[in-house]
C-alpha cells in the first residue's frame, strides 16, 4: 500500500546568485528561509518524500539560476524533485528535467496552452507533470459550475493565475478532470481561502477533487501543525500534504511530523 | 567502472549522482563499444517499452556479451522491464528477452502510474537486498509489472492491487522496478550493494 507522501515547498528567489527560500509569495513582511539546495538537503536527511522548488521571482533570466539549484540539489538529495513557476515552453521543461528534476509543476501556462500538459506528457511521461490548481471558492452559484457543499454554505471553485492575482473564470474542479484527461500524473491543490491562514487544509475542496479523478492529489494551503495535516489524511484520500513555513522556521521537523502521523495510524515512511 | 546506459531518453542525473555518493565510479556511455570490459551496468528506467527497446537495440549484442560473460547488470523501472520477452504497453515489440514472461498492466481500480512509496515484502535472500528488511519504502513509478513465468527470481514484492515484482535477481541479472536512486537512504544501500558485486 502506497504511504502518504510529506512534501516540502521551497519558495525560492532566484534573483540572488544561488537563490533564495522566501516565505509567502506576496513581497510583503518577507523573510528569508535559506539557501534552496541546502534547506532542501536538510529536508532530504530530515524524511521528505519529495521536494517542490517554486521560482516565484518576479523578474526574468532566471531559468539559469534555477538550474543550477536542482543541479546542485540532485547530488545531495536522493528522494524526487519536482520544479515550478514561470515555465512556459517545453525548452524549459528540457532544461529543468536536464538538471535533475523528475517532475514539472505547471499552472498559468497550462491553463493558458493545455496542450503544454499533453505535449509534456507524451515526452517525459504522464508521472513527470504535475498541474497546480489554486482554487478560490465562489458563492455566487453559477449555471454549469461544479457545486460543492461546505460548512459555509454550497460553492464553487475558480481557477486562478499568476501566484493568486489574477482570476480567470475557470472552475477548478472541471479544470481538474480536464488536465487528468490532458495527461497531467498529479494535481497540486492549493486552497486560495486557507493559504496563508495556519486554519488546515480546504477539507471539501481536496475531498471532491480527490473523488473526482483518478490521478494523485497533494493538498497545499493552510497548513501550520502537524494535526492539520493528520486531519486531510483523516477526512480525505488524498496522497500528500504539502507545507513551507511551518517547516522553514523551526517550528516543526518532517521527522516530528511523520512520527506524530505515524502513531496516530496513517500510513507514512519512517 | 560502471556503465550507465543513455539510450537518449532524458534525465540520467539521478541515477549518476546516486552511484556517485556510493563511491562508484559511474560513466554514461552513448555507444556500445564502451560498455565492453565495464565492472558493472546500469540500464536506467525512462519512456515507454517500445520506444526504449527501440533505442536500446543498438547496445543488444554487447549488452547480451556483458550478460554472458558474468558482468553484474541491473535494471531499473523499464530496465527491469525490457529484460523480458514482452509487454502489453507495446504489443508487437520485441523485449532482450533474457527473462521469460511478459509485462502486464497493472489491474483496474488500483491508481494508475502507481506513484509514490511502497514497503517491500522479502522473499528471499539477493545480494542487493543486504542490509534492507521488510517494510522497507521505495518510490515506484510505473503503470506496467513485470510476469516472470519462473517464479523464484522475484527477491521481493510491493502490494498495488496484485503482488508486484518489485525486485528481481538471476545469476548477475539484478532489476527493481522502483527507483533506488530516488529511494532516499535504503535506495541508496540498495546501489551500493549493487556496487560491491560488481568489486568481487
């Protein structure tokens, strides 16, 4: 029986030589994390299952930089990597991959190319693309829209861009069925409403998405302990949990978390 | 020094920079001629079975020489799977054929690739099992599993809806189907026991 994976999220700066681990996306109250090879070498020794660098640098020429952070990370890190943010074409998708990664994380351009997610998928394998969704509920209920119940009344999801800034009408439970049926091997759900509260996941949102495709879910967004995590494994089949600060900051170790999870019945590598 | 396999289907990093931290001396090879004489061989696991039996064809006769002459081999993922005759991911194509059986998809209402990690279940001693013991999590990825019709060559399964071959072992034929390289430390043991077989 395959184990729910944990799965560290870098956020990295790559406006800096070597890059930098950012904590939060908006340029606000920043704080500096780390070095991305080094932290996510910590994590690797620590018990990550996976790791996710997102480029959130909002500037350009910095496909290099990144580069050469999973080339650096690939030699000290021996569990999958997985790379997003600003890639757009399939000669970034070459490169990343060229570098070491296993997997590619695609958002905004794949809702802008969809045939980006088969073209990549037909290359490198269905399990080698990963599509992030970051989903916003709507409670204004709309005709042909994938209802949803929560404790907060019936909504829907939407679709949005460019690290949650831009919206784009999409509904994200659809999106999701499409981008499986496209070739996508995984989704990345982030919860726009719970990202950044340390309130737990969107319980419902990864509870429908997850019912409703066959390929693997990482839930991201609102994660600040361990019981968070605990609980959307509880409630939901989905197979990974995906956090940043809670470990960049000291607060918890994935060692503290696995071992929290694993007494209390869920099925984790120790 | 031990050959790595490029038969022009992407990332060998992994794998490369894994026999690297066991203390190998790994070379990735393009052409046949430099796999002759290697203390041991790596065919990495990356695309579909017929693409990769297509581009592996040209190193099939130096390959099946090293094979012969009792140079340690391992497979890996669609490494191990092109070791047998066929595979229902691409009827028609011809495997190395050097294990009888075939490969099969993996059954209806299991989640297909199976992705992630999987514990072992043991089943007898291998040389690249040392040190490595039930419950063991490797990361497996992969849509297809290997038949093989003898049995007794599969060192150790994985549970995804029917027992997988999750590693195999014959003479100095070794293969996994999961990724060692990408199996965190036990992934690693499992590399370098590979290694020292190939030091003996």
């Amino acid at each position: 029986m395959l184990a729910r994976r944990i799965i560290p999220c870098l956020d990295c700066d790559l406006g800096v030589p070597g890059g930098r681990v950012v904590k939060g996306v908006e340029f606000k109250k920043i704080r500096y994390a780390g070095i991305p090879w080094k932290l996510a070498a910590k994590y690797y020794l620590d018990g990550a299952d996976e790791i996710v660098f997102l480029d959130i640098t909002a500037s350009h020429d910095r496909r290099d930089t990144m580069v050469s952070v999973i080339k650096k990370t690939s030699q000290e890190v021996f569990v999958p990597l997985a790379v997003g943010g600003g890639i757009k074409s399939k000669e970034d998708v070459r490169d990343v991959f060229n570098a070491g990664a296993d997997k590619i994380t695609i958002n905004t351009s794949a809702l802008n190319h969809p045939d980006l997610i088969t073209e990549i998928s037909d290359l490198y394998g269905r399990q080698a693309v990963v599509v992030a969704i970051d989903a916003k509920r709507r409670y204004e209920l709309e005709d042909c829209r994938e209802i949803v119940q929560t404790p907060e009344g019936p909504c829907w999801f939407e679709c949005s861009i460019f690290g949650g800034r831009k919206f784009t009408g999409v509904d994200a439970i659809a999106w999701a069925k499409k981008a499986e049926k496209l070739g996508a091997g995984e989704i990345l759900l982030t919860s726009m409403d719970k990202d950044g509260t340390y309130d737990g996941f969107d319980i419902q949102l990864t509870k429908e998405v997850v019912h409703r495709i066959k390929i693997p879910v990482i839930a991201s967004g609102g994660c600040a302990n361990p019981a968070h995590i605990l609980q959307v494994f509880q409630r939901t089949d989905v197979s990974a949990a995906l956090a940043a600060s809670i470990f960049h900051f000291g607060e918890y170790s994935i060692a503290e978390v696995k071992n929290y999870l694993s007494e209390r019945g869920v099925n984790i590598r120790l | 020094m031990i050959a790595v396999i490029d038969y022009g289907m992407g990332n060998l990093f992994s794998i490369y920079n894994a026999l690297v931290r066991v203390n190998a001396s790994p070379e990735i090879v393009h052409e046949p001629d430099r796999i002759i004489g290697a203390s041991g061989i790596v065919i990495p696991g990356v695309g579909a079975f017929g693409k990769c039996m297509e581009k592996l064809s040209r190193f099939e006769v130096a390959l099946f020489d090293e094979f012969r002459n009792g140079t340690p081999i391992l497979g890996i993922c669609i490494g191990q799977q092109v070791l047998f005759q066929r595979s229902q991911e691409s009827p028609g194509a011809k495997g190395l054929g050097w294990i009888a059986g075939e490969v099969v998809k993996l059954p209806e209402g299991v989640m297909i690739p199976q992705m992630g990690w999987n514990s072992l279940c043991i089943k007898r001693h291998a040389e690249i099992l040392e040190g490595l013991a039930d419950g063991d999590m490797f990361y497996f990825v992969h849509s297809y599993h290997c038949v093989p019709e003898d049995k007794s060559i599969i060192v150790a399964t994985a549970e995804h809806g029917v027992e997988v071959a999750a590693a195999i072992s014959k003479d100095n034929l070794s293969a996994t189907q999961f990724h060692p390289e990408k199996s965190g430390k036990k992934g690693l043991k499992l590399l370098d026991n590979f290694v020292r077989s190939t030091r003996c």
